[in-house]
C-alpha cells in the first residue's frame, strides 16, 4: 500500500492553480462543478489505489473542519 503525499510535491504549482483557474473560466457554477468531479474521477482512475484514495478522503474531510 502506497502512503499520500500532503507534502508540497508540485512543479510550478503557482502554474498548475493558474491551469485549473483558466480551465473554468467562462464555465457557470454547474459546468464548473461538473468540470471537478470529471477532473476528480480522471485523477483517482490515474491514483488507481483505492487506499491512497481513502487517505485522500480522510485528509480532504479533515480540511473542512479547519
């Protein structure tokens, strides 16, 4: 079983959030929403562990509570 990275592991992430924020623009709230959960089913499928994906879970839900 693979561990998640929380720790910053982004080349040029300042690009990667620039990336996701032109990827929505001109979308309204509902393509946008729609727009995540396809990006978030693309990426699981690459993650493909599901454990990973629950320690994923587990440290986005933990976020909220921030």
């Amino acid at each position: 079983m693979a561990d998640l990275i929380l720790t910053p592991n982004l080349d040029r992430a300042d690009d990667v959030y620039a990336d996701l924020l032109a990827a929505h623009e001109g979308l309204d709230k509902k393509e946008s929403d729609a727009f995540n959960a396809r990006l978030l089913l693309i990426l699981a499928n690459h993650i493909g562990d599901r454990d990973v994906l629950r320690q994923a879970l587990a440290a986005a839900t933990l976020k909220q509570e921030d």
